[in-house]
C-alpha cells in the first residue's frame, strides 16, 4: 500500500544501471539533492536491490514519493532484462521496495535525453560547431560506455517525447577492406558484428586486440590501458586502435543523424565518449562525421557536444519524474 506524501517523504529515488555501475541519488522535485550522489560498481553487488540497500545504508533510509530507475536495456510493461549484465528490473517491486506512490522504469537513453536543457553549465564540451536549431528542433543522444546506445530527443510544442531504442545491436557499418577484416574479427568473436562490439568500453580493447593480432603481436589490453597508450602519445598501436575507434563513431553518429535529424545538436554521453572527448577530433571523428557523400555539407547542420558530467542520467531521471507527477 503506497504511503501518503508527507514532508517525511518528500524526496524522490533516482537510478541509473548501467552495465558497469549504478549510480544513485535523492532528488527534491525536479533537482538532485548533490550530497546524495553515489556510484557503486556493479560487480560488487548481486542485484539491484543490493545496491539499493547499500545506498540506505550510507545515506539512512528514506521513505521516498516516487522513484525513477534507468536502465541499460530494453523495458517493456514495466519489467527489463540488462544487455550486459545478468540483473532484472520490475516496476512493481521497485514501487514495494521503496513504498513510492509514482514509478518510472526506463531506458538509460531515455533519461540522457530528459537530462538536455537542465545539466550544468559547463557539462558540454564542444566537438563541433552548427547553426542554432530552436527550441523545436529534435536532439539526439549517443551512449558509448560498457555499451553502446542512442535516443532521438523530441521537442514538440506538446512536450518532450523521448523514445527508446537498441541502437547498438544494428550491424556495424563497413566502408573499406579494413572494416570488413574487423567486422570479421569481431564475428568470429560474438557471432554477429554489431556496433556495441566496436563502440564500447570492450570494443575500444578488440580494435586493439585486433591490430596487434595482425601485426603478429597479440596483446590483451583493458579500455583504460589502450586509452592510457593513446594519451600517452608513446604507444603507436593504441593510437591506431584510438583512430579506428574515433572513425566508425563518426560514421555511426552520422547514420544516426541522417535517420533523426537532429538540428538541436547531437550530445556524446558515457564513460568511455568523456575519456575520449578530448581527442575525438584530432582522431578523425568529425572527418567521419562529414563524410557522406553529396551530404556531407547537409551534416554540418549538427552540432555535436561531449556530455561530461557523470550524472547526467541521474538530472534527466529526476527531471521526467518530476514531469510525470505534474501530469
Ligand atoms: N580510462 C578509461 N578509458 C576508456 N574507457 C574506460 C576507462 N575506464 C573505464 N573505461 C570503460 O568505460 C566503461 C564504463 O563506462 P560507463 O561508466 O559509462 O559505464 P556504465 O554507465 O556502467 O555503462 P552503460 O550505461 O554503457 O551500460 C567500461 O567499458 C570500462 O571498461
């Protein structure tokens, strides 16, 4: 039985699971309460429900009005099964657990979406420049992280409408010899070449992998080891690796953009596009971008940002939720 509002519940949950981590948070309204902001590592724990239990434990349990829980995976009639991790989500135990009267269970590209317009100042890092679309104009987000995903951003006159989507399971796009010798080494691996393969925290270490294995030269690196070697500036296979990764993040944020039109720009989130938004550029992303063929002057309508703040799904969730209790 849901518990009335009263001011000893006045807080909101927040969640977003991700494949690696789960971050959580308080909200009041529409805002985060800062000092509540957590991340735990996934591996640590056997469930959400665990997570959930070491967060009261750190911040004291609080009997909340509503919850919003983010995850990386697909959601239908209020139940999700995780693409890279084995955990399931159901919004009816989520609403028993926290006793909440109102209970989101979405996307994590959804709630990157709700987060444009309400992150800090200074959260975007610019990529690349394109004309003001208006208060109208669609968006679009793209996750690369564990996993790899995208959400249109709809800004219609009617509201924000953001829809979900398994952008990273769709086959990874071949121009040349070299993509199709990765797409191979890829398939031999998973069975299929998807994007998530390649544009991922994982990915990043198989573009390696893949290289080293062709120089006659196999190693087995971890994302942060190879992202290391490309900041490095010292290690040339890494670089390359950093060159393949940086090309076919291009190509798809230009397929993705051809199929959304984004004319209110196009934000980069995750953990691994902020480790490597710095060198995006000078990688050969925006080269790739642009090459489209007769569009490639069309692609320089979109603007394209790098999303820095870790939290950002955490403002969005909190914002939609804050939304859904106006209605
Ligand atoms: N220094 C680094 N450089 C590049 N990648 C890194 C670095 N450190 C960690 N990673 C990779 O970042 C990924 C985790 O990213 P993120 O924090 O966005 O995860 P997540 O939110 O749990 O993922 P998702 O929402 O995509 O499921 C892992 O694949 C990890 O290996």
């Amino acid at each position: 039985m849901p518990i009335l509002s009263s001011p000893a519940n006045r807080f909101s949950l927040i969640a977003d699971i991700g494949g690696t981590n789960t971050r959580i948070a308080l909200a009041e309204g529409p805002k985060l309460v800062e000092s509540t902001i957590r991340r735990y590592r996934n591996a640590d724990h056997g469930s959400f429900g665990e997570v959930l239990e070491a967060f009261f434990a750190d911040e004291g349990r609080h009997d909340c009005i509503a919850a919003g829980v983010a995850v990386a995976g697909p959601v239908r009639d209020g139940k999700a099964a995780m693409t890279n991790l084995d955990w399931k989500l159901d919004r009816d135990v989520i609403r028993v657990t926290t006793q909440a009267e109102t209970v989101t269970l979405l996307n994590d590209m959804q709630a990157q979406g709700h987060s444009l317009g309400h992150l800090h100042t200074g959260a975007l890092r610019p990529l690349l420049s394109g004309p003001d679309g208006g208060p109208h104009a669609a968006q679009l987000v793209v996750n690369v992280g564990t996993g790899f995903n995208a959400s249109p951003v709809y800004n219609t006159e009617t509201g924000r409408y953001v829809p979900p989507s398994e952008a990273g399971h769709v086959s990874l796009p071949v121009r040349s010899e070299a993509d199709l010798a990765l797409a191979r080494f890829v398939e031999e691996v998973h069975g299929f070449p998807a994007v998530e393969d390649v544009l991922s925290g994982r990915g990043l270490a198989a573009i390696d992998a893949w290289l080293s294995r062709d120089a006659g030269e196999p190693r087995s690196l971890s994302p942060a080891q190879v992202m290391a070697g490309i900041q490095s500036g010292e290690d040339a296979r890494a670089r390359a690796a950093g060159e393949v990764f940086a090309r076919i993040l291009g190509a798809v944020t230009g397929d993705l953009a051809l199929m959304h039109l984004p004319f209110g720009g196009i934000c980069l989130v995750g953990g691994v596009a902020r480790h490597f938004a710095p060198l995006l550029v000078e990688l050969g992303f925006a080269d790739a971008f642009l090459d489209k063929g007769r569009f490639a002057g069309f692609m320089k309508n979109f603007r394209i940002d790098a999303v820095e703040d870790d939290y950002a799904a955490l403002i969005g969730i909190a914002a939609h939720l804050d939304a859904l209790r106006q209605l």
